[in-house]
C-alpha cells in the first residue's frame, strides 16, 4: 500500500479571504430556499465592478452555458485561444482542486499573492455593498470571483476572457456580461428546486444569454429545449448531435462538447483543425474536470466522470466498460437524479458501490442527511454496500476506498456523481504511485 498524501493546505490568508467571500452566503443560507430569479441580485456586483472598471469589452469575451459540459467546453475554447496565440483568461466554477483554479492565465492558475492583492483592492467596496444589503441578502461567492478574476484580466492585458456561467445564466453575475460569442450546451432537469420548477424554465435561464452575445452557439438538444419553452432564438448556429463512434472511448457529451468548441473557436476567426490548435484541443479533451483516465505503476485503471442526470450518461460506452470488467463509485446527494443514474448503470451491467461525503466548504453541506435517496437504493446488502461517509478532503480515505474496489486483481474503477465527489477522487489519483493518464 503506497502512502498517500493529501491536498495542498491554501496559504492561511487566502484561507480568510474565502472565509471572506463566502461568510454573507453562509450567514443568509439558512433562511434562503426558493428560486434564482426571486433570490438572486446579480445587479448588485456587476454594479461594484462596472464602478471599479472591471467590466470587459463584449468583443472580447466568450460566455458559456449549459447544464452539462459548459465546464469542460469553457477550458476547451481557452485551450484553443491560447494556442492560436492569444492572451487568454479562463474563469469557471466549481474549483478543480483549490479555489485559485477557477482563474487561469493561459492555462496557469492565478498565483496566491495576485488573488490576494485583487481581493484586498475590492474588499472595502464589497464591505462597503454588503452592509447596505436588505436583510436576509448576501453577495454571491460566484460573483466576487468572477470580480477578481475580472481584475486579473485586466492587470494582465488579456485578450480574450471565456467565461463559465453560474448555475443559471439569466440571474448569475457572470450570465448577464455582454459578449461576442455564447455557447449553450445540454440543457437538463437539473437544478429544479433553484431554476425550475419546469426544463422549459432551466431553458429560460440557460438561453438568457442570447440576449447580451453577438453570435449566439447551441447543441441541438439546447435548441430543441429551447423550443420547447417558446425561444427561438434569432441567427444561432446550431450543432447537430454527433453520431455514436465505438472507435472513440470519450463519453458522447465530450465529443459535444469538443465540436461546440471548434464551431466558437472558427466563429472567432480561429481555424480549430490548425494542427497546433487540433493537438491543444486534444489535450484539454484528455484531461478535463469531468472526465478522464489514469493508470497506476501498479496496472490499477481509475476513470472518473461527472455526471448527476442519468441523460447525460452515455449508454453505450458503459456497457463497454462492464464487458470489460470495470466496477462503479457513485456519489450523488438527494436532490440529483439519484435513481436514474441507480437505473442507468444498472442496465449497462456495472456494478454500483455508494459512497457517502460529509463536512462543509463554502456553502456545501455534505452528510448521510443528503445521501438519503442514494442509500435507500445502493445502501443495502453485501454486493453494494453503502461507503463511507468520507469527508470532502479526506485524500488518504478515499485513495484506500478506490484500492479496496479494485481489490487485489486491480479491478478497473470508474467514479461518477458531482464535482465535489471528483474533486476528492482526482486528488486521491494523484497519491497513487507513478498515475499516468490512459485517456486518448
């Protein structure tokens, strides 16, 4: 058993910063369950960054939406920006391992002393708003990153800002910036509690952007959504759904999302099949967040993908990967689409293990209380017995729990459920000995 160490401690400042950032919402969470469009007041900073002159020039930003794959699309696009040269900004949510990590430079995470330094410059602003917010009302964490990521695009010249949305779109900071070019991915019933209660409302929120961008990009599905909800949205170019490819081991949404991803690179004026540019989307595709591949020196295969709707699972390559042996790590909390995704890898033939996360970061409060719906379904019997709880940045735990599944015939293990869940599996990945990526 190798040792395993554990993800890198932020310096203790940046520590208060986030404590900082998140306190308001943290303070206001309790009394604020509803919707977006009734709680949310994105005004409020986009407001303090256009006074502090933060606010971007449309033609330089590339917004990105969706239910699924905006992640992964948004480092896609800024993969190919760079490559063609120019100086590009990435910010997206959630983090990848650390809060620093949702801004990148070209690829590089925001240096510790630079997010500080941003912070502290907007911080008497951000005080100075909050106190004079109605009771109840909090700034948004998601805004006052996207306001300091802002300022690092304008510290350092950036050319080009691709920006992820929030949850929604129409009611998120990041949602309502002007831009040249929008990217809408899949579109879900997800976040129904918060956007719903219906898809064609998750539809009206993703699709608000068409209203502030130049050139306005949708996956087919997004724009069968949309229709559905009575958009129609005015000279979009619409992608058409890609068809299965057994010859390609990415899941089918990436393959979206990759094709989204050159359509806003050619829109841009950038050719995305330039050899450079293909062989940098390649790469990007490789190693995304939300999906990959690594192997052990030891020959152990640990997958990991996101996925919290069984719509977003691509059937046919999990039956594929049940051929093959590979066993299932699902971690998703009650209001997720527990037992479709339960069904979903079920019928491909994968067997299931639950796992439960406890402990708090920013506004997320994990514990058996949120894997209620997951437990009734895989928590019982010897064949897929409940895991855990494990606490959100319990590396070494999760990093036995991954060998303990594979077992001593190194049995492949595939991860899937929220971000937060793959945050702790990439980072246990990373302790294990000589892991390479096996992906394409």
């Amino acid at each position: 058993m190798p040792g395993f160490g554990a993800i890198p401690d932020l310096d203790p400042a940046i520590g208060r910063a986030l404590d900082a950032i998140y306190a308001g919402a943290m303070a206001a969470r309790p009394t604020k369950p509803g919707f977006d469009r009734d709680l949310r007041r994105p005004h409020r900073l986009l407001g303090l960054i256009a006074a502090a002159g933060l606010m971007p020039d449309p033609d330089r930003v590339i917004l990105v939406t969706g239910s699924k794959g905006k992640g992964s699309t948004a480092r896609l696009i800024a993969a190919g920006e760079t490559a063609a040269g120019r100086r590009t900004l990435l910010f997206t949510s959630p983090e990848e391992t650390t809060a620093l990590d949702r801004i990148r430079l070209d690829g590089a995470v925001i240096r510790g002393e630079d997010f500080l330094r941003h912070h502290a410059a907007l911080a008497p602003q951000v005080e100075a708003l909050a106190a004079r917010l109605p009771s109840g009302e909090a700034l948004s964490p998601f805004g006052q990153f996207l306001a300091i990521a802002l300022a690092h695009a304008r510290e350092t010249g950036a050319g080009r800002l691709v920006i992820e949305t929030g949850r929604g779109a129409a009611h998120d900071e990041a949602g309502r910036l002007r831009a040249r070019i929008g990217v809408v991915t899949a579109i879900l019933p997800e976040h129904l509690d918060r956007l719903g209660p219906t898809l064609a409302d998750v539809a009206a929120e993703k699709l608000d952007i068409r209203r502030r961008c130049g050139c306005t990009i949708l996956t087919a599905a997004a724009a069968t959504a949309g229709q559905a909800a009575g958009i129609h949205p005015a000279n979009a170019l619409v992608v058409p759904a890609l068809p299965p490819d057994a010859a390609d081991d990415r899941p089918g949404w990436l393959r979206q999302d990759l094709a989204l991803a050159h359509a806003a690179l050619a829109a841009d004026g950038i050719d995305p099949t330039t050899p450079g540019i293909a062989a940098a989307l390649d790469r990007m595709a490789a190693s995304v967040p939300s999906w990959g591949r690594m192997m052990t020196g030891d020959g152990r295969e640990i997958g990991w993908e996101a996925a919290v709707q069984a719509a977003s699972l691509d059937a046919g390559r999990l039956a594929r990967l049940a051929d093959t042996g590979w066993r299932v790590l699902l971690s998703v909390t009650d209001d997720k689409d527990v037992d479709g995704l339960v069904d979903t890898l079920a019928g491909a033939g994968l067997p299931t293990q639950a796992v439960v996360l406890q402990g708090r970061r920013g506004p997320l409060v994990h514990g058996a209380a949120v894997h209620r719906r997951l437990a009734a379904r895989l928590g019982q019997g010897l064949e897929a017995p409940l895991r855990g709880p494990i606490d959100h940045d319990d590396v070494p735990a999760m990093a036995r729990l991954l060998y303990d599944t594979g077992g001593a015939n190194a049995t492949p293990v595939l991860a899937v459920g929220t971000q937060t869940f793959l945050r702790l599996v990439r980072a246990a990945i990373r302790t294990l000995p000589d892991a390479r990526s096996s992906s394409p």
